[in-house]
C-alpha cells in the first residue's frame, strides 16, 4: 500500500513472517528536471506499435532499472549506471493493462518486495492518461543500497531513489500515430464501457471505433498485449467478419484497412476471447495515419 506523507510517499511492505510489515520512506522532489538540468538525455521515435531510441544518464547516480513510459506502453530496461547510454529497441515496448497479475514483463517472480512495490507505484502514478501521444516519463530507480534495509534490519532514516523526467517523443515527419484506439477513438457511447481500460468483460464484444476524417488510416498494429483470442473486422465492401491480426506485432495495411473503415470513418471490430472465457485482456491496437489528400486511399507509402 502506498500512503502519502509531509516528506513524501511511505509504501508499506508484507513481510515473509505473519503480522510483521515495513515501511519503506520514499523521499519525493518535483518531477521534471533536477536542479543542474535533464535527468536524462533521450533521443526516442514513435512508432505505430511503440518507441524506439537512445537514453542517456546525466546524473552521478547508478540506476539499477530504467522504466520508460509513453500512455499504456512500457519499456523496462536493465541498470545504467552515470554517463552511459542505453539503446530502446521496439521490441522492449510491451502494453500495461488492468489485468496484468505479476506474470507479465513488467513485474517478475524474480524481483525484490522493494522492486515490486515500486513498479506498482509507477503504475499508478505514470500508466494511461497521465502523458500524452507525444512525449513519455523516463524513471531512473536506485536501490542498490536500500534493499538490505529489509534483510539486516530497519533504519528509519534508509529510503529509496525514483526519478522522473517528462521528454517529447516525436512522430515521424510524415504520419502521425494513435498509440491506443481503445483510449482515443471508441465512439462516444462506448467510452464508459471496461475497453476502454483495455479490459474486456464478456466472451464476445464488438467495438465500433471513429477515426479524424481530415486523416487517411495507413496501418492498423497489434502491440505486444496480454490478449488470448481472436479478432475480427467488418468488412464494408462484402459483409463479411474478416479474421485479422491473429499474432503480436501484425499489421493491416492500407490496401487491406480500407474495406474495413466506412464512408463516415467507423470501424466496427468483434474481440472473441479463447473458450468461455468472460473476462481478459482486450487486445491493444495502435493505428498509423496521415493526412488526407482529398480521397479515402491518401498517399502512397
């Protein structure tokens, strides 16, 4: 549990032995920059299913995890000790969503009740809604000093670094991207339903989405999600539900994506989760666009 406090955040632990519990004390500076200037140097890209690019640590501190947070997509990086350099690969990025239980990327069986109570924290602080399509948090974490704390014995005055810094996250010069659709584009009436939180509470749903007529869409991306089961598009041309993005990382592109977007710019697509399942993860779809050239096909790739 996370409790607020004068001098910053206290997060209560569980101990191994029943009835005992910790306090670890969180020391809490304005996010943004230190006094000297940037935590970090980035040099990151948006792209359709993520991000990818360069930090740097500018401070004098060694980071043992490096978390980068861009809406619900995460990248969670291995330590970067003062001056190096670390490279972001698309790859890295995977999506949060609400369904998430420990077995993910993000929190692992491996890692500290410290580790473990930080990313949760950064979960509620950081993920979905708390920073725009342009630009991420970039969160150094130091414990390397603080987690014998819970193994020798407790010291008051032992607390544990995070920093925070906000960057930009360009797009690409020619098209613009839509990290989330369930967030950004569900008409109206479906934004109190569980998809928008990339949750899904029945076995079948269907979604209907609406796109920026001043924009042509170019690519529709399955990001690395937590969702088991199938996807279908309707298809305004044949009538037909189409089978689409059956694996991670696949994509329709615009010769495919323009059967399924109608003249009023909606796409209707049905989620079917595997067996009788009635809860899960929805899948997490990202959308490329650009700007429309006066027809409904836009400009070649």
């Amino acid at each position: 549990t996370v409790h607020r406090s004068g001098r910053g955040l206290d997060v209560n632990i569980d101990a191994p032995v029943p009835g005992n519990s910790w306090t670890l004390r969180m020391k809490q500076g304005r996010e943004g920059s230190m006094d000297d200037g940037f935590l970090f140097g980035t040099d990151l890209v948006s792209t359709g299913g993520g991000f990818y690019g360069k930090i740097t640590n500018l401070t004098i501190r060694d980071f043992e995890k490096i978390v980068v947070v861009r809406g619900n997509q995460y990248a969670l990086l291995p330590s970067l000790d003062a001056g190096e350099t670390i490279k972001v690969n698309e790859e890295d990025v995977y999506c949060w969503d609400n369904n998430q239980n420990g077995e993910t990327e993000f929190l692992s069986e491996d890692d500290s009740p410290v580790l473990s109570s930080i990313y949760n924290l950064i979960v509620q602080k950081y993920f979905k809604g708390t920073n725009g399509e342009d630009r991420c948090v970039v969160i150094g974490i130091d414990t390397k000093e603080n987690e014998s704390v819970f193994i020798d014995s407790h010291k008051d005055k032992n607390y544990l670094n995070l920093y925070a810094d906000y960057y930009s996250m360009p797009e690409s010069e020619k098209y613009s991207y839509i990290s989330d659709i369930n967030t950004y584009c569900l008409k109206e009436s479906d934004l109190a339903a569980p998809l928008f939180q990339d949750t899904l509470e029945e076995n079948r749903t269907v979604a209907v989405y609406q796109f920026d007529p001043e924009k042509t869409p170019q690519t529709l991306v399955r990001n690395r999600d937590q969702f088991h089961g199938t996807i279908y598009a309707y298809n305004y041309e044949t009538g037909d539900n189409d089978l689409i993005l059956e694996q991670m990382d696949d994509v329709v592109k615009k010769e495919n994506l323009n059967s399924y977007i109608s003249d009023d710019n909606l796409m209707t697509l049905t989620y079917q989760l595997n067996g009788k399942k009635q809860q899960g993860s929805a899948p997490v779809l990202s959308l490329i666009m650009d700007e429309k050239n006066g027809s409904k096909g836009g400009a070649d790739d």
